[in-house]
C-alpha cells in the first residue's frame, strides 16, 4: 500500500511560505553535513546533521549519550523519499528492520534515557512487541491529524501513534511544562466571588492549565502558508516535538533523531536549548534540515507555543 501525503502545498500562491532546497542551499551547507568515520571519536560535537545510514552512523556516536530519542522511521508502505524509495514489506521483514534499528539505538542512550516512536495502526502491533521486550513502555499517544482521505467503505484514516517509553523506572518527565490552555465554558466562582481553578487572560479570556492526555488534537499537519512547512510530504509539526522535548529532557540535554527528514527535531531542541544528534540518508532533507537552523537562529518561534503554554489548534496568538 502506498502512502498517503496529507500536506496540501500550493506553491503558486503568494502566501506560500514553504521551505525549499536550491542549488544555491546544497552548495552553501553541504560542507557542514558530517559523516562519521572513526570509532573514537574523542571529538564528537553536538548539534549536528550527519547525512548517512543510521546503521553506519549509531557505530560512531559514544554508547550511553543520548538523552531522549525521537524516532520516526518509514512506514510500512511504499514511500519515495526524495531519491530513496520505501516499499512495504511482509510483516517479518518490516519486524526484522525495526529490530535491527532499535539494537544499534539503545546502546546509546543513558540509563534515564527516554524513547518516542512515532507509527500508525498497521506498524503499532509490530513496533509495540519489539519496545515492550527491550524497554518500559509507558504509554501510547494518539495524535489526530488534521487532515485525512475519505473513504466510501472504511472509517477515514487521521490518526497515528507515539509510543512513549523509557530504559530504567528512573526517568525524567516534566508535566509541568506541557500543560495545556484550557478555556474555561462555566467559569464557576467561590462563595466570596473567587475564581475556582480558573484564570483570566489580559484578552479577558478565562482559562485553566490543565494535565496533558495521552489523546492530542491540537496539532496541525505544516502546509503551505506554515512557515514551517517544507517539501518534506510526511514532516511533524513543530509543536509536537515541543511537546515531547520539554516533557522529556532539561536544558542541555542531548537529543537523538536516526530519521531526520526535514530537520524539525533538530529545529525544536535548538529553538527550546537543547543539544541534538540528527542523522539523515538523504542529501537534500539533510541540506533542508541545516537551512531550517539557520532561519530557527533568527525566529524561534514555535506555532501553537506561546510564553510557556501549548494553545489549543487555531487560536491566534500575539504573533500573528
């Protein structure tokens, strides 16, 4: 089965804000795009694109270094990523590939580490069986999609999973950070006129902090008048990966994506001070995912992110 793209980019509009990779770009960063060759690497920095096979690249980053882990790896359908295609694979091969990436992976993380692995309802059973013998699986997060194909004799597809898990009971998780606005329908008050569990904003709002599920329907698949949005048909929004770093790691930490693609893990940790690792086999995601630190070094705004609180999908926000 091929792989639906729900990016919907309308590059002759003038309010498109996508992202592109031009001759121009490859020539200007491709230098910077690192490949890892030697098995000491007393020098290994941080904050890099490494363009090559994670399975050659993970060989060459220091065993028990990673803080957190966001893995989005392909599908199991047939996919063109740019010059590499991805076809779907039986059941065994699909679970034999995935072994393979999660066994070169652990090693690298600390003990505390955390894991988050993005797939859909036909890789979950598969991605689940291998998590659940070499980690903790502590829960499953259910994102809607905005977007979906409608189908005359099936319930439309919007939806995808990420399995949150960690190596050890010892890890760290900040709830506090990622707590959502809430707007309060019934804004109930005291018996002396308090408000009960609610706040008013300077907009006159009245709104609640509440403790985030493991259900997310606030985020929006980027498209083209985003201006986070790049060419990249299966890219993450930005602020999911915000969700996911500030609940899982502290400032400085070091954060691990082995299937870049557009960059976005790379822009967040940046955007939020932290350090990351991304490693991309194709040339121009990689290229893309170095343009985007750069423009993430003059904006680091996150859309739907605003003075330490994530917004519910479509409130504008003082940005805007």
């Amino acid at each position: 089965m091929d792989e639906i793209d729900f990016k919907d980019d309308n590059m002759t509009d003038s309010r498109n804000k996508t992202i592109l990779v031009s001759e121009e770009d490859i020539y200007k960063y491709e230098d910077e795009l690192l490949v890892l060759e030697k098995t000491n690497q007393a020098e290994f920095k941080d904050n890099v694109v490494i363009n090559q096979d994670l399975l050659l690249a993970a060989k060459y980053i220091p065993k028990k270094s990673i803080d957190l882990l966001f893995l989005d790896p392909p599908y199991n359908m047939r996919k063109k990523y740019n010059e590499t295609v991805f076809s779907e694979k039986s059941y065994k091969e699909y679970y034999n590939l995935f072994n393979q990436w999660i066994d070169v992976l652990l090693p690298l993380l600390k003990e505390n580490a955390s894991i988050y692995v993005c797939s859909e309802w036909r890789t979950s059973s598969i991605i689940f069986d291998i998590l659940n013998k070499k980690t903790i699986i502590r829960n499953r997060i259910v994102w809607q999609r905005d977007k979906g194909r409608g189908s005359k004799n099936n319930w439309k597809n919007n939806s995808e999973d990420i399995w949150f898990c960690t190596m050890s009971e010892d890890y760290y998780f900040n709830v506090e950070a990622v707590k959502e606005y809430k707007k309060v329908i019934a804004p109930y008050r005291t018996s002396s006129g308090q408000a009960k569990d609610w706040v008013e904003d300077v907009n006159g709002e009245k709104y609640r902090l509440t403790h985030p599920s493991n259900i997310w329907t606030d985020l929006t698949v980027p498209f083209w008048s985003m201006s986070e949005n790049t060419s990249h048909s299966t890219q993450k929004p930005e602020k999911m990966l915000a969700k996911l770093i500030l609940a899982s790691t502290k400032v400085g930490d070091r954060v691990l994506d082995p299937f870049l693609g557009s960059g976005t893990t790379a822009v967040v940790a940046s955007k939020l001070n932290r350090k990351f690792i991304g490693i991309e086999i194709e040339k121009e995601y990689a290229v893309l995912a170095l343009k985007r630190l750069d423009m993430a070094k003059e904006n680091t705004r996150i859309q739907g992110y605003e003075n330490g609180q994530f917004l519910p999908r479509n409130v504008k926000t003082s940005q805007e």
